[in-house]
C-alpha cells in the first residue's frame, strides 16, 4: 500500500499528530479547532464538529481521511460511498493514543517517526502512573466531577480517556457510570444541574473559558467551592488524545494531590 499524498483531518488530534509525524505536505484539509502546531493554522478550512464542506472536500481529492470515531458519522458513509478511504480513531484509554500514533504513521509513510514518538509516548505514561500511583497508594479517592460544558451542562463516563487520567491521579469521577452501555456508545453526555449538587463532588475540574467557576459559586455548601477545589485545565492538552495529552494529565495530578485531604463532611 502506498502512503497517502493527500489527506483530510477531521479531528484537531489527528492534525496534530500527522504534523508531529512531518506530514504536513500530506495535509490539504484540516477541521476548524485545528491550531497546534502553528502550521496547523496555514492549511485549508474544511468545516467544523457542526458541518463539513463535503464539495470542497471533494474538490480536494484526498486519498484518505482521518476523524475521531464520534463526529461526523453519516458524512463518512458518505466518503466511503465515494470509495475514499477513512480512517477512524476512537480512543478510550491513554495507551489507545501511541496505537493511533502508529496508524497514522504507517498511512502517511511515516512509521519511523510515528514508532519513536509513540514509544516515548509509552514510556512516559508508565513513569507518570509510577509516580502518581506510589503518591495515591492507599488514599482514598477523591470525589471529582469533570465539566466539559456547561451549556448544556456535560460530562464524561468511564469511555473516556479523561476517566483514566482521573483515576489515574487519585480521582474518581463520580459519572464514570453514566449511561455506560453497549447501546449507549458515545463518552460525553448531558447531565442535570441537581445530578451534580446530589453527588457533591471535592473537586471539579473544567477545561472552559475563564469565569467558568462562577456558576459554582451559587452553591457554597458544594466541598468542592468551600474548599475552593475548581481546577481549570488547558483543554487542549486533556480533551485532545493527542502527543501532548500526557502533559494535561500531569497538570490535573498536580492539582489533585494537595486535595487528598479534602474530606466532605
């Protein structure tokens, strides 16, 4: 199989790992939310999570396209009607992102690069869990609610790579349950304001716009606002399974770890 020569990501993760790859002369289309690298920046526009350009794609006459396994689901049938080549990535754990590393160096004829990467990728992972599990060995876990939006107000279950680097950091997220099921795929979900107040998290974490802890603060008997444990984290570097990932589960550990003594009452 020869590598692809023209491709279209549909993912900010995917761009960011074929451009650590070096594959940005392979790269004719990127989704918007695209931004990392900066050359990220430079590469046509070919819609967003909402709505894709499927003529300009099309226009674009990719040998192959790569998307996260949530998003845009009857837009790649459409593609593959086209016989255009689809590759799909769908991550759960931290150990998923060096696999997808590997795939995607093999498709862009990158797998040397794609295997030092993603080897160090695993090196780090297992130095990081080494660390943080000798510092939470015998703690109790603490009680965390992870807001990723909050219009509508969601979270995510036990699906999500989020959930892992939360337990990994002596966490557990008190949704990891929720709606976790084999008709229920997906690892983000609605949830209802009075879910939250009832489970009365110690921490909550949230990768959104500042001013985001102020919908909180209508509720001071919450531990998490009494203890003034609302912990923003770059989205980037922990709602993106990408090289960086491992960056924002370390941030998270080190936020984490002065509230070990949090106990509600």
């Amino acid at each position: 199989m020869q590598p692809a020569q023209r491709i279209v990501s549909l993912s900010p993760d995917l761009t960011e790992i074929l451009l650590s790859l070096g594959a940005e002369k392979s790269l004719v289309g990127v989704i918007a939310g695209s931004d990392y690298p900066p050359q990220a920046k430079k590469i046509r526009r070919v819609g967003d999570y909402h709505a894709l350009d499927k003529e300009l794609i099309i226009a674009l006459h990719p040998d192959l396209i790569v998307a996260w396994g949530e998003s845009h689901v009857q837009e790649l049938d459409f593609f593959r009607h086209l016989s255009i080549p689809v590759y799909v990535s769908h991550p759960q754990h931290l150990l998923d992102i060096p696999h997808t590393i590997k795939a995607l160096g093999c498709l862009a004829g990158q797998s040397q690069k794609a295997d030092q990467i993603a080897n160090q990728f695993i090196q780090n992972y297992h130095q990081l869990s080494k660390k943080y599990g000798q510092i939470y060995s015998g703690q109790s876990r603490v009680r965390v609610f992870y807001e990723i939006a909050a219009h509508p107000l969601m979270s995510i279950n036990r699906r999500s790579w989020i959930n892992e680097a939360i337990e990994l950091c002596g966490g557990q997220n008190l949704f990891a349950q929720e709606y976790f099921s084999d008709l229920f795929k997906q690892t983000a979900f609605t949830l209802s304001l009075e879910s939250v107040l009832k489970a009365n998290p110690q921490v909550i974490i949230a990768g959104l716009p500042p001013g985001w802890q102020r919908q909180w603060q209508a509720w001071p008997n919450l531990v998490a606002v009494k203890s003034g444990s609302l912990i923003s984290i770059n989205p980037d570097l922990i709602e993106r399974p990408g090289p960086r990932i491992l960056e924002g589960v370390e941030e998270m550990c080190k936020h984490l770890n002065p509230t070990l003594s949090i106990r509600s009452e």
